[in-house]
C-alpha cells in the first residue's frame, strides 16, 4: 500500500507557493527565492517512491548527485513534519511524514526547452552546453560495469514499460519495427559495445539529459534534475548520456543544433570511436520518451511521433565523405557545420577539423594556441594521417563524414578521395575563395578558435598553395548565409536531407 504524499503540504510553504510545476513522479512548489520538490508516492516499472523511506533516499540522493554539476542551486534535505494537533510545519515537532528538496530558484524562462520554444537557443549556447556536458563525463565516475549490461538494464525497463501500456496507445506494427530493428542493432555492434568499458566510457551519468533539465544561470549552461533514483539506470555509456540530449533537439526538429552540440562534443572528448551506437542510444530515449508520453491520455500523439523518431534513427544512412578546403579564413569550419546536419545520418555528418585534430594530438585544449613546431611539413603531416584513419574508421561503420582542412597539396587532395574510393563511398571536394584582404580581416577577428593562423599564414598560403582542379569552387567571400547555400547547392543528388529550424 502506497504511503501517500500529506494532501496538505503546500501550507507549510511561506509565502504561499505561487506556481507549481507537475511531473509524473514529481512536484514542485515555487515559494520566493526558493523551489521545493516532493517525490510523488508513486510506483511505476522505473521507479518506487511508494514508501516515505524510499522518498527520504530518494531525495539525499538527488541533492548528493546534483551537486556534481549545480552546486548553487541544490541546498538540502528537509522534513515535513505532522504535530499531534495535526499541523504540518517544515522541520518542526512531530514524526516525518514526507521529504522535500530545497532548491535555490531560478528563472524557469532560462531553461532550454523554453529557450527553444520562443527561438532563443542559440547555437553557441548549444556548443557551451557541450563542453559542459563534456568536462561533466570527464569528472564522472568510472562503474566497473560492462556496456552491454548497462545497456540491457535500460532496455529491460523499456520493455516492461511498453508492456504495461494500454494495447491501444502505440501502432503495434511501428512497435515490432522498433524492436526488431533495435536488436538487430545492438547484435551488429555487439563489438563497439565490448570495447567501451575498456576505455572508460561507463560512467555514473546525469541519466536524464533531456532538455528541460538544462538551464542558462549567470550566463552558463547548468545541468540539474539528474537520475537520482537507480543507479544502475544512471550507470551508461557517456555517448548514451548525451544521446538524451541529442534526441530532444531531434524531436524539435532541431538537427543544426543537434549537429553542433555533437560535433562539439565529439571535438572536446575526441569519442570518435563509439559513434556507430549512436543511432541506436538515440533510438532508445526516444522510446523511453515514448512510453512516458503514452502513459497520459492527451499524450498519445506525441508518444507516436518519439516512437516514429526512434524507428527512423535505427535505418541505416549511406556513409559518404566530403571535404571542405579553402585558405585560412575562408570559411572552412563555418560552411562544414552548416552542411553537417543536411547531410543524412542520425544527427548529420561527423566534422573531423584539422586544427581540432591537431590540438588532440598534442593532449591540449581545442583553443590553447600550439608553437610552430607544431606546423612543420612533418607535424602537417602526422595531422592529415590521424584524419584519414578517423574518416576511415567512421566511414567503415557507416558514418558520413566531412574533412575541414587546408588540402593545399594535391597529395592531400588525392589522399581523400582514395580514402573514399576505398571504402566504397561517394567523395565531393569543395574548394573555398575569397580575396586576401577578406581572409586577413576574418584572421583578425577570430576568438576562442582552434586555429592558430595569422595573416602572415594567409600571404604565404595565398602565394604557395594551388587551388584543386577538381573541386567545386565556392565563393566565400559575401555572407555566411550566401556560402553555406553555395556549398549546400554544390552537393552531389541524394546527399541531402531538409533541415527545418522551428521557429
């Protein structure tokens, strides 16, 4: 029998809540400068807080785990207490009969569902977001767990829960598609799997990364709100911690955003190696979204659409390469990640940058600055090699890819589309120009990139390197706007996919 949450809890709250927000395992009561969240006394196949022992743990969890990423806002436990005269008071006289949270309040306009929702999230809010996400898996413990059963844990909760829903909540067809194609799957990339414990990738997660559990505060992205309640859901690969966040954005139709937080990622953690499971790790939130959607009435239409989601991320996209060339300060990075997410693939194409390459050879940040023995012809070298071998390897499993570079040699040039002829997928090359005077005066403005470039390297690019004779020339020199469409426009027929920011 359920010990239920105290009917009359929000007298205790001074002054008097003047919001409150409602989810299916919790509320929250919104008091002042305060935001005081009690676990629901509910029971569903994730999650028991049916019992007020189980609550009380439930919350020192959620405070002891957030504060791995929000440290200011989560401030402690509190009792509900009932005094004999039956009155309800915060901390006073009387046996416990609930547990609340006390969080510090902030501007729920600020959280990025909302952000989005009125065209507010930007693309280097996305891009902070990342690297936060990405410091945050660094810090995060180690489980000593293996992928699969870290993966068989969410998936067996899945099932259960799809199992429990009404048989009329879901297209059973759409249902069995989603099944067989996820094990299908999984068993192809049963290798992938095997091998991201061993390189560290099992880690102790936010666990529900989704989009409403972000925030702008101070003017940085904040991750709060995580999986306090199983451990072993909250135990998952990094990339399937992210995958939350990837999905969300997917499912608004976001996928220049979802692009970039990837790519972002993907340039500060160097996690190339695990992104054949991508597909599937969006896949299965997009499920668990599903069935959470299913379970209200009115939600029905909206868990068909993340269950549609999810069968559209297991189909497999072709694998195909196109690389992105141009003087310094012509755009290179600026048009890859305008062309990424148009390119088909579950989040886009992945963007290998050279510069971003260079920095992870050397064990630095994306934007410390490298010293010149760091663009010898030799250093160029190892740079444009450890490149090919990235491209190769996700181009094997099925990712497209684009190379942003110089490839002012034609043996760089010629080197990429053999990479491409050997494994078996299509190669465009597109070549960016603009006048020296524009590329100086780009050079000149940049801040917080991974080039090192100076207009010293400009004159003496513009005076050595040649431009391709069998790429696609792009004028790069009017807008942003006007290169991105040139370059898209240069696309060979198929390559492209619509990508559609909501407004």
């Amino acid at each position: 029998m359920a010990d239920a949450n105290p009917p009359d809890i929000a007298t205790i709250f001074v002054p008097p809540p003047d919001a409150v927000i409602e989810t299916h395992i919790s509320r929250v009561f919104l008091s002042g400068d305060r935001a005081w969240k009690l676990k629901k006394a509910v029971s569903f196949p994730y999650v028991d807080f049916s019992g007020l022992d189980q609550r009380h743990e439930a919350c020192r969890r959620e405070v002891e785990l957030n504060r791995r990423t929000a440290p200011d806002l989560y401030l402690g436990v509190r009792a509900v207490r009932r005094d004999r005269a039956g009155k309800l008071s915060l901390d006073g006289a009387g046996d416990p009969v609930d547990w609340l949270v006390e969080m510090r309040r902030f501007d729920p306009e600020q959280t990025f569902d909302r952000l989005l929702a009125r065209d507010a999230l930007t693309a280097g809010m996305v891009e902070a977001l990342a690297g936060v996400v990405a410091s945050f898996h660094e810090t995060a413990e180690p489980v000593p767990v293996s992928a699969e059963a870290a993966l068989a844990e969410a998936l067996a909760v899945n099932d259960l829960a799809f199992f429990r829903l009404p048989p009329d909540s879901l297209p059973a067809g759409m249902l069995q598609d989603y099944r067989e194609r996820m094990a299908a799957e999984l068993a192809r990339l049963s290798p992938v799997l095997a091998g991201r414990h061993a390189a560290g990738h099992i880690r102790h997660g936010h666990g529900d990364l989704h989009l409403r559990n972000i925030a702008m505060i101070d003017g940085h992205p904040v991750l709060f709100d995580c999986l306090e309640f199983d451990d072993r859901l909250a135990t998952c690969d990094t990339l399937y911690d992210i995958a939350f966040l990837l999905m969300d954005l997917l499912a608004h139709d976001r996928r220049d955003l979802a692009s970039r937080a990837l790519n972002r990622y993907l340039d500060i953690t160097g996690d190339y190696d695990g992104l054949p499971l991508l597909p599937p790790y969006i896949a299965l939130r997009a499920a668990i979204r599903c069935h959470i959607a299913a379970l209200q009435p009115e939600g029905r239409a909206e868990a068909r659409r993340y269950l549609a989601l999810a069968c559209a991320c297991l189909r497999p996209a072709a694998a195909r390469l196109l690389a992105v060339g141009g003087l310094s300060g012509s755009g290179k990075s600026t048009v890859a990640r305008g062309i990424a997410p148009a390119i088909a693939g579950a989040c886009g194409a992945v963007i290998l940058r050279s510069d971003v390459i260079r920095k992870q050879l050397h064990g630095i940040a994306v934007t410390d600055r490298l010293p010149a023995a760091a663009y010898t012809a030799e250093a160029s070298a190892r740079t444009y090699a450890r490149l090919g071998a990235l491209a190769r390897r996700l181009l094997a499993a099925g990712c497209p890819v684009i190379l942003d570079a110089v490839f002012g040699r034609e043996e760089e040039r010629s080197a990429a589309a053999t990479l491409a002829a050997e494994a078996g997928v299509g190669f465009t090359g597109l070549w960016l120009k603009a006048p020296e005077a524009v590329l100086t005066g780009r050079i000149a403005a940049r801040q917080n990139d991974a080039s090192d470039a100076t207009a010293d390297v400009v004159r003496w690019q513009a005076q050595t390197l040649e431009p391709p004779a069998g790429w696609r020339r792009i004028d790069a020199a009017g807008s942003i706007e006007a290169t991105v469409t040139a370059a898209l426009q240069a696309l060979p027929p198929g390559w492209r996919q619509p990508v559609t920011p909501v407004q």
